[in-house]
C-alpha cells in the first residue's frame, strides 16, 4: 500500500459536508414501498473500494480517516473496546487492528471481493480479539444476561450471550450500529450478484436475516447522530461516493420501518426546523389546563434576538383546516421565550403571557386539536398531526396532549414536524402546573439535561417447570399493572419475554401470571410466598432491582432464579381426590379442587361424577411434598366452610384450609363436603306406620297457609327432636320450627299463619307471626328433619321451580293437599312424594285438624276412574294425512 499518510490528512482537511438536499431531492414526496426504492436507488451504484491493496485506495485506508480520533487522528478508534489504536498499525500480524463486518459476511452471504464484502459504510475498525468474540451474534439487549466483555481488564459495557446468538454493544455506540444495519438492509435487496439482506424480528431466523428490528430502532432513537458519525458519513461518501441516509435524516427510519409508515416523506419543507440545531423558534411549553387555561410558549434557542414577523402559528381543531392563526412583530431576546395565552386564563398565566387574546384564537384549543409554527412558508415545529382528528389526544410520553402541561426536553434543540419523532421530546407534568412557564432550560445554552430515569426492562422468564395455559404468559401486578398488564411472547425453548419503559430508581414489584383470563385473574400469579425473592409486604410479589440503562432480568417461573435456569423439576406423584356431595342441599354446577399447587385456581382442576352416586373425583399429578386445597363450586361461586382445628385442616393467615401430606401416588380418602369424614350412612327406610310426616298442606288466598302433621304409629310422639324447615325460593334453609308439643297416636299437630282465616286458627295447634315456615308460597319447599335425617318433604329444597310443583291434578300453589289413605309414611323424593296427594281447591279446610291413614284402618275409597282403551278398524275407509282420533 502506497497512499502517502500525508495526503490523505491534507484530503481530510479539506473536506466539506455535501449538501444532502439535491442528494436525496428524487425521494422527495415518495412514501412506503415507493420512498424505500427510491432510496435505495440513490446510494446504490456506488464506487467499490478493494478490501485490500498495495498500490490504490483500500478500506484500511478509508478507515484511517472515517474513524479517526478526534484527539489524535493518526490513531483509530476500536467500535467495541472503546479504546483506540495507531491507524498504521493495521493488522499486524494480528497485535494491530482490525475491519469488522457489523453485519456479519456469514449472516450475508458475501465475501471481501469487491462489492457488498468491501462496503465501508459495513465495517468499523475493532482489536482482533473482540472482533473474533462477536463473530456473527446479532444485536439484542442482554441487560445482566450473558457474559461481559473486557479489555484489557476493564469492562468495555458490551455483553454476549453465545447459546442465545446475541451480542450487545455499549450505550454510546448502539446507535451508530443500527444505522448501519439499516442502512445494509436498504442498500443490497438481491439486485444483481448483490444478496438480498433483511432486517427481521426475531433472532436467528436464518439466511441472509439480521435481527432485532424493534432493538435496533429503538437504539437509533436513544443514541442519536453526533458529529463524529456525520463526519465518518461524510468521509465514506467522499471515496465511495454513496452515503447512509439513515445518517443524514434519522427521520427515515421511522417512514420505513415504524410509525410513519405510508406518511410522505418531504424534508425540504416540513423537515426539521429550517435552522437547524439551536437556529430556529421552536414550542417549549404547552399548557391544555382546566377551563381556560390554555397557552403555548415560543423559545428563541439562536443566540441572537429574533422578530416574530414572517411567522405564524396556526390552529388545526378537530383534524379540520387551519381555522386560527396569530401573528406578530414581537421581538423574543435570545434563550428567551413568548407566552400566547386567551384573555379567560388564569391570573398565574396572565402575568407570564406576552399576549392574551380573546375568543376564537390559537390559544382556544383542546387535546385534539393540532398546533402548528411556520417561518414563512417553511413549517419548523408541530403539537399533532395537522389535519388529523385523534379522536380526545395525541399520547405524549406518560400522558397525552389532553389535561396535561408539556415542556420541552432540556436537549431539545430544534423544532419537529414529524410527531411521530415530536412526541417523544416532552416531558409531562399534569393539569394546570404551570412551574416552568415564562423560561426555559435549553442545552443550546448551557442547560444540562437530567440523566434519563427510564430504561427498557426486558423479562424474560423461563417455563420449563411449568405447563404454561391457553392465554399465554404474562407479567404484571405492582407498577405493571393488572395480571394482564404485560403480554409476554414465546421466543422458544420454554422461554417468554416481554419488555416495558420502566423508571429505573423507583423499585417497586411484579409478578408473573400463567395464562390469566383477565386483568383481575390474581389466581395464576406465580406462588414464590417464603421464599427470598419475594416481598411479603406486598403480596409476596417479585421486588424490581434498580437499573441504569436498558436491561434484561431474568428468571424462572415460581423460584428465585436470576439467571434464567430453572430447577428440575420435583417428582410428581398422582393425587385422587374425592368429595361427597350427597348431603349438600343447594344446587350447584361442577366441583372442582382449588389449592396452593394451582394457584388456588376456581376451574384448572374439576372433579367428575360419572356414576350420579353424588361422589365427585378426580386425579391430578402434584409436585409438592404437601399440598392446602378445599373443595370449591363454579369458580369459587361456594367454597367449603371448614372448621378451623380439624383433623384434616391446617389455619393459616386466617385461611382454614384441608391439608394433606403427599410422599407417592395417593388416593385421598371420601369425605363429605364441609367435613375431615365421610357423609353418615343414609338412614334405613322407615318401616310404615311408625313415623311422623305430613298430612295436610294448605296454601289459601292470602295469608291462609298451615302445614298438618300426623303421626302413623302406635303411640305418642314428642316433637323434641324434630324440625321443620323452609327452604324459599330455592334458597337455603330461611325459617324453622321446633317444638316439644305430643302428638297422640294417630292424631295430628296443626301449624298456621297467626294471621289466617279464623276457621284455620280454631283448628290449629299453634299459630307463627312472620317470618315463619307458614309464611310461604307455591314455590316454597317444606322439610320435616328427625335429628339430622330428613323424613318428608314437599317440594324441592333447593330448587326454585318458577311458581309452583305440580302434584296430582293441581300443583302446590292457591291450593289444599291431603296425604292420600294409603300413604304410610313420608317422601324424601318429590318425583316420588308428588303423587302422594289429593288436590283440593283452595281454602278448602274440609279435612283440617284429623287424618285418616290405613295405618289406622282406614280404607281407601273404590277406585272409581279405569283406563278404557278405544279401538277402531278403518279398513273400510282411507284414514286422512293428520290420523286417526277419539273425541
């Protein structure tokens, strides 16, 4: 190589920066697919460079100049280390430097022949060592993950991650990176002998790919051009006669890979403010208070005063056409400001207003109405999208432009007339504090911007101890959100990611849910309560670490680890569980187990009950070595009451739930529902004639209603011992009556409304004011229970049959029911007990206050009503298409 060091420093003195406008004017108005090959047809064509070459230009020596160091130009500095090298030394039998591929040439498909291989835009100088480490791994955020990278015994900020395919550069470069994979991917798209590169999504997904399109935006926003790049841009262009737009007009980006997006692209008229960094007016502050209080603030960031004349501020309300607009021939003094207000704000902004004007002006606006800054016909700065209606506002930052005070960012030094990137450049503050109004801090003069508070934070979580459900992974809870708040995508192997803005110096909490239903679905948070990692003030969810940069935690379901490797998992034993419904006496759907190892979930684990014997089960296989669980119904509709101090309970926090120690396949024993012990044996059917039961059932007009009760046997019975119940409307067991009253054998005891007819008081036993079990209706159900046996019923407990029961010919509504002669002893079966009865009409009290029963000799009446069984032969007619009758 013969290039002489001393022409090219007199090369690169007296280079200028070209003038870009005319360079891209054809791509002008284009958008989309048409602005993207536009441009791509403006860098390509460009002037080879040889890798390497002893008598002409080569990119070791393009390299020397574009990535010279400020300091001392005869050295180069090294991407990745940080640290710089002198630009002679080159390879040097490896003790030099290096030319890294930033995108990788296996990942391209390309060699360092003339063409994609040679493209300067492509390489970076780099110490051997590093270059070799980063070898062909793809740019994502790592966070802690990984590994960190060293040099020469310091940390360099860069980390890799080999089983993951991924490198992560340090803050200050990250954006230099991005835009020269961006600019790759628009450059060489497979026309010619030249591959076709693409920027995708997801890492490793092969061929000619390069990933993380969202991380490589995103580090072109947070780390912006600076005037190192511009140059490096400048040089590159100057030899190899292409530039990298993505440089010159950072905007492109968003018109081709974001939120821009099918919008024009027009730099020469509504670009960037007209004078550049800290050369042009531009909004610092906008207040869209309460009421009235409305004002923008104009700053003069130049360091001469500038006059308002040949500007003007224009309104768009509502998406509509510039309704308002203001003038003036105001001077505003250098890094000073101009306060527009209406004449109905308050007192506090009046006194900073410059001018206040009445209705209708600019400063009579909502949050859905665009604000627009023209220097002569040369927009420079927007609030909104002109001529677009939002709908209530624009999202800005953490808040909108709606109820909210906007200032500027400190290091804001122009105006923007894509909102898309506008957006993005104020701080928020909430309705009507007006704390900054009347000045503004601008890094054009001096102000220093705060260190940034807010990072991304990457979660990452692995699965594999888990069966993760339908709905998916997510985190949330504390300042997340709710149980849904951050939808986490499966990136493979068992692991789920997701990544959020998070203010990183506040801490606060997360947790992580599986498969929640909604926002409200606590049930499938991860169960780590006792464990180190959790915080037991705050429901034991996980605590957020502090971080300084954008970073990548990682964990494993349910434990502590923070390195994303999860414990294999524990031996799983099959659990039979088994509960007794038969004594339950309401209605109900399905059964389920709810307890510690499903995250006390109300539907992920429902027994079954195949056989209808009332006996639900159900196995499941449980990894713990004891589990907490009860019996619960329809998602948690009912759950059992247990006694606190059972056999089979254990009381924590106030919670008394079943306990069970758990060491190999186990079948639980059958336990009635509510209870440590199985359901008592049914009763033996009675033998006839030798207990109580219903024999009269009266529901009259109004308030006339009485229950009879008669007793079959042989001798006296004392009531002591016996309940009657009424189970209302389906519900539970309302009113009760106890009594210890004698009932002769073959008598009956007479229970009535006090305030039925006297006819049924004379005959009655005893008479209940309200609320009692002869205050009921048709719909009612009645139990006669002897200890804890139910003997008779009448209806259904439970069971709220609309209106009534039917029962023989009538039903148990408006009227008299008379146990039949024959009936010996009573139902607890209603489709059984219904046709036990002879309806008479209502208010009729013929039978009151006796019964007669064939357990006492009386005869049932001769039948008196047969089945007579009509019979016709039609076979001298032909019978018609609706059939045969009788009437």
């Amino acid at each position: 190589m013969k290039l002489l060091r001393t022409l090219l420093l007199v090369l690169c003195a007296s280079f200028t920066y070209a003038q870009t406008t005319s360079y891209y004017l054809s791509a002008e108005g284009k958008s989309g697919s048409a602005l993207r090959s536009e441009l791509n047809g403006i860098i390509s064509g460009n002037t080879a460079i040889p890798y390497s070459s002893t008598s002409n230009t080569d990119t070791w020596d393009v390299l020397k100049l574009s990535d010279a160091n400020s300091s001392d130009p005869t050295d180069v500095n090294l991407i990745y280390s940080g640290a710089s090298s002198n630009g002679a030394q080159e390879w040097n039998n490896g003790t030099g430097w290096t030319r890294e591929h930033v995108w990788p040439q296996s990942l391209g498909g390309f060699s360092t022949s003339n063409g994609v291989g040679t493209d300067v835009h492509n390489l970076k100088p780099a110490i051997p060592s590093l270059n070799s480490l980063r070898s062909n791994l793809e740019y994502d955020f790592l966070g802690t993950a990984g590994n960190a990278v060293n040099y020469n015994g310091a940390a360099t900020g860069c980390r890799y991650d080999g089983s993951l395919g991924v490198f992560e550069p340090r803050n200050d470069i990250k954006g230099d990176l991005a835009r020269i994979i961006l600019y790759m991917d628009l450059r060489y798209e497979g026309v010619g002998n030249d591959p076709d590169l693409s920027v995708q999504e997801n890492l490793n997904s092969g061929g000619t790919t390069f990933g993380v399109l969202s991380t490589l935006l995103q580090w072109h926003q947070n780390d912006p051009v600076d005037a190192f790049e511009s140059n490096r841009n400048e040089v590159i262009y100057n030899y190899q006669g292409n530039r990298n737009p993505f440089v010159d007009h950072p905007e492109l980006a968003a018109h081709l890979y974001g939120s821009s997006t099918g919008i024009s692209w027009n730099p020469s008229s509504t670009g960037s403010s007209t004078g550049g960094a800290c050369g042009d007016l531009f909004f610092s502050e906008y207040g869209e208070g309460s009421s009235n209080n409305k004002y923008l603030e104009l700053y003069n960031p130049t360091d001469s005063a500038i006059s308002l004349a040949g500007y003007t501020l224009y309104l768009s309300g509502n998406g509509g056409s510039y309704t308002n607009t203001f003038t003036s021939t105001a001077v505003i003094d250098s890094n000073a400001v101009y306060v527009i207000t209406n004449t109905s704000a308050s007192a506090t902004i009046l006194a900073e207003a410059d001018t206040a004007m009445p209705y209708p002006s600019v400063a009579h606006f909502n949050g859905d109405d665009a604000v627009i800054l023209v220097n002569g016909t040369d927009t420079i700065d927007v609030i909104g999208v002109p001529g677009v209606d939002p709908g209530s506002d624009w999202p800005v930052g953490s808040g909108s432009t709606a109820n909210n005070t906007l200032v500027r960012m400190i290091a804001i030094d122009q105006g923007s007339t894509d909102w898309s990137t506008g957006a993005a450049e104020w701080d928020v503050y909430s309705s009507n504090d007006w704390t900054f109004l009347g000045s503004h801090g601008s890094a054009c003069h001096g102000a220093v911007p705060p260190p940034p508070t807010s990072f991304t934070a990457t979660f990452r979580v692995n699965t594999a101890n888990i069966t993760v459900g339908p709905n998916g992974m997510y985190a949330g809870g504390g300042v997340l959100g709710g149980a849904n708040a951050l939808a986490l995508t499966d990136i493979g192997g068992g692991i789920w990611e997701g990544s959020a803005l998070l203010n990183g110096s506040n801490g606060g909490n997360f947790a992580f849910f599986n498969s929640p239903a909604h926002g409200s679905d606590w049930g499938t948070k991860e169960d780590i309560s006792g464990l180190a990692c959790a915080d037991p003030a705050n429901y034991n969810d996980r605590i957020l670490p502090s971080f300084t940069q954008d970073t990548t935690l990682l964990f494993c379901f349910a434990t502590c680890s923070i390195d994303g490797t999860c414990p294999a998992p524990p031996a799983t034993y099959d659990v039979t569980f088994k509960v007794d419904m038969n004594d339950y006496a309401y209605s109900y759907g399905t059964v389920y187990v709810s307890g510690d190892f499903n995250g006390w979930s109300g539907t992920a684990n429902p027994l079954a009950d195949a056989d209808n014997d009332g006996v639900w089960t159900g196995t499941y296989p449980i990894g713990s070595d004891s589990i907490e669980f009860k019996y619960t119904l329809d998602d948690w509709d009912t759950d059992e009451g247990l006694t606190p101090g059972s056999s089979c309970t254990k009381t924590t926090n106030g919670y008394t739930n079943r306990f069970v120690a758990i060491t190999g396949t186990t079948d639980l024993a059958k336990v009635c529902w509510e209870s440590c012990s199985a359901c008592p044996s049914a009763p033996a059917p009675t033998t006839p004639c030798s207990n109580l039961y219903f024999s009269e059932y009266g529901e009259g007009s109004s308030s006339n209603k009485y229950l009879e009760i008669y007793n079959s046997s042989n001798a006296p019975v004392s009531l002591s011992g016996y309940t009657v119940y009424l189970s209302g409307n389906g519900g539970s067991y309302t009113n009760t009556f106890t009594s210890s009253a004698v009932i002769d054998s073959n008598g009956v005891f007479v229970i009535a409304n006090s305030s039925a007819d006297t006819s049924v008081i004379a005959l009655s036993d005893t008479t209940l004011s309200y609320p009692s079990i002869v205050h009921f209706n048709g719909d009612d159900a009645v139990i006669l229970v002897h200890g804890t046996d139910t003997i008779d019923v009448i209806g259904v407990p439970g069971v709220d049959p609309g209106t009534d029961w039917a029962v023989g010919s009538g039903s148990t509504a408006n009227n008299t029911l008379v146990r039949m002669i024959g009936i010996t002893g009573g139902s607890t079966d209603w489709s059984v007990g219904a046709a036990q009865w002879d309806v008479y009409a209502s208010n009729d009290w013929t039978y009151i206050g006796s019964h007669s029963s064939s357990c006492h000799g009386a005869t049932p009446p001769p039948p008196t009503s047969f089945t007579v069984t009509f019979r016709v032969n039609t076979a001298n007619i032909t019978v018609g298409p609706n059939g045969m009758y009788a009437g």
